[in-house]
C-alpha cells in the first residue's frame, strides 16, 4: 500500500515555507484542553501535528491549554500523556499554558499601554446587548474612553482581587462595527476565584482562550499552528493580537475536524456519558476514547492506519465507524495469535473415542507458518457453538445435523449419528463417530467435507466471561437529533457471556496482546480480568457487520 500520496494542503504550506527560508525549521503543537479525555477526533489532530514535524525534521510540543481552572484536572492531564505515548508520538516540550501567565498578563498591560485594552464594568447582558448582531453593528460601551491610567489601576486591582467575579472584564479595543463579530472588542480577561491545578490561588483573573492560545503559541515559536474549521474566524483577532503586541508571527490554519458515525465525540458529551453512567467510565470499550479503544483492543498502529486513510480536509465530514474497524481488522488479521473458544457451547460426545484418552493436536497459531503452532489437547467430550448444528438443516448447510459429517479444526472429520434435548426443548449433547484416518495433516480418509467447525475439549477448557459490543448510538449522527442525544443510544450495546469456554492456553493471556477467536472475531483480554475470573472483550468481529440491524441481545 505504499503508492505515492500527493501531498495534503498543509504539506503543501509547510514544503513552501522550507523552500522559501521563512523558516528553518517548522514547530507544531498539539494543546489539549485537560478537561477530559482524548478521542479519536484528537488522534487525527495528534497524528496531523506529530506527523507534519516529524516528516519535515521539526518538533512538536505539547501544551496543556489549561487556561480554565473550572473544569480542569491532573487525572486528565495524566491521561493525555499516557494516549499520546500509547498512540506512538513522542513531544520535544510538555508545556502548559499557565505557565505563561505572568507573560500573557504583561501583554495585556502593554496593550492597555498602547491604548488597545480597557477594563469595562458592563455586566455580561449589557455587554451581549451593545455587541449588535451579523447584521446590524454593535455600539461602545461607556467605559470604552476610560484612561490608560486608569484602565492600568483598575486592571491591577482586578489582579488583586478586589472585585467580584463578572464584575469587571478587560477588553481589547477594536471596533464595535466590526463584520466579524469577534473583532467587537472582545474579552481578554475575566476575573474567576477559582481554585488552578497548576497554579493554585495565584491568581483570581485568567486570560480568555482567544488571548492566551495565540499568545502562547508566539512564546514557543510555532511556526504552524493548526486547529479546527470553527477558529477559521478567530484567526483576525489571533493575528491582530500578535500584530499589536509584535511577538513572533505563528499562523493559524485549520482542517476539519473528524465526526464519526454512531458516536459523539465533544468532551462535553462524553462527560455526560460517564457521569450518568450509561457508560462504566471514560475507558469503557464502547466510548470513542482512545482509553477506551485501548481497552477494546484496538492497536495504536490501526488507529494511525485510520487517520492516514481520512486525509485532511477542509470541509467537515462524518466518517463511517466502520473504516476505523476496517483498519483494526486488517491489522490484526496479520498480528492475532489464533485461538479457540466457544460462546454459547453444546457438548459434542465423540463415541467411538476411547474414554479418558487424551490427544495433543497441533495447531497453526496464524494464517501460515510464520506465527508457529501449539498443541490442543483432543478428547471424547468436546464443547462446540450451538450455531452449529441444526437439527433440521437449512439448504446449503455444511456444519453438523443428524447424518452430515463436518470437520474439526486441526481434528478430525465426524459424523453426527444422535441428540439428546432437555426437558424443554432445547439440544443438549450431540453424539458422534470420528473418522480416525482423517487426523489434520495425516488425512487418508478420502472423504471430503465442506464444512469446518471450532471446538474445545471439555475436560481440559477453562472458562471465561466474553463482553461484546456493539454500537454505542442506535442513529448515525446522535448530535444532529433533535432532542437529547442520550435518547439514541443503543441499548444492546452490550452483551454479556457469563460462561465462554476458552483454550486453556488463554489462561496465561495478558492484556497486551490481541487474539483470534476463530470464528468468531478479534478478543483481548479486559483490564476487569483476574486469574480466577478471565475477561475478554470484542474488539471487532471478523466480517463487517455494517448495514445488519441493531442486535437484540
Ligand atoms: P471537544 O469539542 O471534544 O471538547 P476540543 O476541541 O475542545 O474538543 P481540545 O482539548 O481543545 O478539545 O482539543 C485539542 C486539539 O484537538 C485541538 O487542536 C482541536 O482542534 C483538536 N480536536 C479536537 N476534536 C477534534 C476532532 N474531532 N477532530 C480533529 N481534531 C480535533
Ligand atoms: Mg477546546
């Protein structure tokens, strides 16, 4: 898959400013909010930033854009750090924006210097009231002719705590006829007694995004600062900010942000989520979370793999959930161990084996040679899926029914002679004759079958718990619905099987590596498993699903 890819618009930007010597070199960053967890939406952002550095020999930083102190927490810092690792980057600076507070508070003294900021006591109503609409201009506010001595005094005063909270704010001056909205003087400092999980209660006024993402990326000498389609119209103030306080020129470019199919993906839903518990927390295998996708199984390299395949665009799109599990599927296709195991079991009685024998087969690891193989221990009592046998075959049936014949994996082809069912119905043991010259690999038999079926040898079959997924949202696009997003999720999103019986060799699984349920589609081992109680978690079945109905349980 290695065609030559025609470069993407910021590759394009970044190969024209090398060769024009703007600059030497190019620094990016990526600058996460810490008030939640990463998605996948933020991988595409992540694999963008790292990716266009690395490609071109520059350096990424990462800059916690902590310059809110409500909703912000170490727990997410710590998280973000560990995704970013997980996913395979590595950043030449961890920053925080707070840390350029004292810098980002000079700034707002030498525009108030320059004339360019005053301090307004307007309560936020007014202050949305004067602002006008697209369509008609705003109006000044009656601070706006305040003195430069003043508006310093007041501004320090505000830093000392000496007001309220929504009391006074520092705006910058513009122009309140402006056509971009944002241009009308907007906000540059609000004063917020809040509690900083850096810098602790230093400080009761913090700067608004607006006035400190573009300063912060001038301090590090970013040469390309890249974020979504909703900054395209901030980028007049970023770049009137850096003009009127001349610190080095970043430029602002923006892509679209990645949507996907049956899931949100804004913080704030995700939250939501977590803390209404319709989902067991931010790593929940069905959350779009990089924790969560993690903890599904899915690998860093088919994450990658994922964003490479939906490019940068320029214009918002909703990408099929089902691309991203093309990728992990392919991927694993090529790395899964091959394993056993049955879901929902029926005992096989083979009654021509000898009792208490016990055989070791061998069996591929992989789809060739290459992984190696192991051996299976075969007996007279075997569990299968139920799914695979009927009692009154349908047309085109090659697994077992009365009288058909089928093969065992890396076993032996068997007849079906008998069944027994319980009190009510249902199968309960399937009674077979096995060929003995048709052993796998040593088969003299002559007798050709069309079907081949999985089993586990019951006697020596461990058992596990097996959570399957599905799709968190029973609609494409919950967040384009009308009413509450909450309303759309699937409610058989998850379904548990209590009692799996798994090879014993998957007894020594770890959380690390991925496997091949044959048959029935990728596992991983859940972070809920103990040695006493295994757990296995679906990653993604082995054909796509897409377009069947919602499953009811
Ligand atoms: P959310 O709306 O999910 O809270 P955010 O943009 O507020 O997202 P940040 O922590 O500020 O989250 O995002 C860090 C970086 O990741 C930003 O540069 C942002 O543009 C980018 N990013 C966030 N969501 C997506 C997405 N869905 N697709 C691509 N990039 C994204
Ligand atoms: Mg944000």
């Amino acid at each position: 898959m290695s065609e030559e890819k025609s470069l993407n618009f910021l590759e394009e930007i970044v190969e024209n400013d090398l060769q024009s010597k703007k600059y030497k070199s190019i620094i990016t960053r990526f600058p996460p909010e810490p008030n939640g967890y990463l998605h996948i939406g933020h991988s595409k952002a992540i694999c963008l930033n790292f990716g266009l550095a690395a490609k071109y020999g520059g350096k990424t930083n990462l800059r916690f854009d902590d310059t809110n102190p409500v909703t912000e927490d170490t727990e997410y810092v710590e998280s973000i750090k560990n995704d970013i690792k997980w996913l395979g980057f590595n950043w030449s600076n961890e920053l925080y924006a707070s840390d350029y507070f004292d810098k980002i508070y000079s700034y707002a003294v030498l525009l108030i210097e320059k004339g360019l900021a005053y301090v307004d006591d307007s309560t936020s109503e007014e202050i949305a009231r004067l602002k006008g609409t697209p369509t008609e201009p705003g109006k000044d506010s009656i601070y706006r002719s305040r003195s430069i001595e003043e508006n310093i005094l007041l501004f320090s005063e505000m830093k000392a705590g000496k007001y309220k909270d929504g009391e006074k704010v520092l705006r910058a001056k513009i122009d309140m006829t402006h056509t971009n909205m944002l241009m009308r003087d907007p906000i540059i400092y609000r004063i917020k007694h809040a509690h900083h999980h850096r810098t602790g209660d230093k400080w009761c006024i913090y700067p608004m995004y607006d006035f400190a993402h573009g300063q912060s990326d001038s301090i590090e000498n970013i040469t390309h600062s890249i974020c979504t389609l909703e900054f395209i119209p901030h980028r007049e103030l970023y770049d009137w900010l850096i003009e009127k306080l001349e610190i080095f020129p970043s430029h602002q470019y923006e892509f679209a942000r990645l949507n996907m199919t049956y899931t949100v993906m804004s913080k704030r839903k995700l939250l939501q989520l977590v803390t209404e518990g319709h989902v067991s927390g931010w790593d929940d295998p069905r959350m779009p979370t990089i924790s969560g996708l993690r903890r599904k199984g899915y690998t860093p390299e088919s994450i990658r793999t994922f964003c490479d395949k939906i490019g940068i665009a320029k214009r918002e799109n909703l990408i099929d959930l089902s691309l991203l599990e093309f990728c992990v599927r392919e991927d694993l296709n090529s790395s899964a161990k091959r394993v056993m195991a049955v879901l929902d079991p029926v005992k096989l009685i083979i009654t021509n084996y000898e009792e208490g024998k016990t055989e070791e087969l061998k069996s591929e690891n992989g789809p060739d040679e290459s992984m190696g193989f192991r051996f299976l221990p075969f007996s007279k009592e075997l569990w299968i899926e139920k799914e695979d046998f009927m009692e009154v075959p349908a047309k085109k049936w090659f697994r077992l029914a009365p009288g058909a014949m089928v093969r065992l994996k890396s076993a032996y082809i068997v007849k079906c002679d008998d069944f027994i069912k319980d009190s009510e119905g249902n199968i309960k043991e399937i009674h077979c004759t096995y060929i003995p010259e048709s052993k796998s690999g040593h088969d003299t038999s002559g007798i050709a079958v069309k079907g081949t079926i999985h089993w586990i040898s019951a006697p020596h079959a461990a058992s596990a718990e097996v959570r399957l997924y599905d799709r968190l949202f029973k609609v494409e696009n919950p967040s384009a619905e009308e009413g509450d997003f909450k309303e759309h999720i699937n409610p058989y999103s998850l379904h548990i099987i209590k009692n799996a019986f798994i090879e014993s060799s998957l007894k020594e699984a770890n959380v690390n590596e991925r496997y091949q349920f044959i048959r029935k589609g990728y596992f991983c081992l859940d972070t809920d498993s103990t040695k006493d109680h295994l757990v296995f978690n679906r990653t993604v079945t082995l054909k796509d699903a897409w377009g069947k109905e919602v499953k009811k349980a």
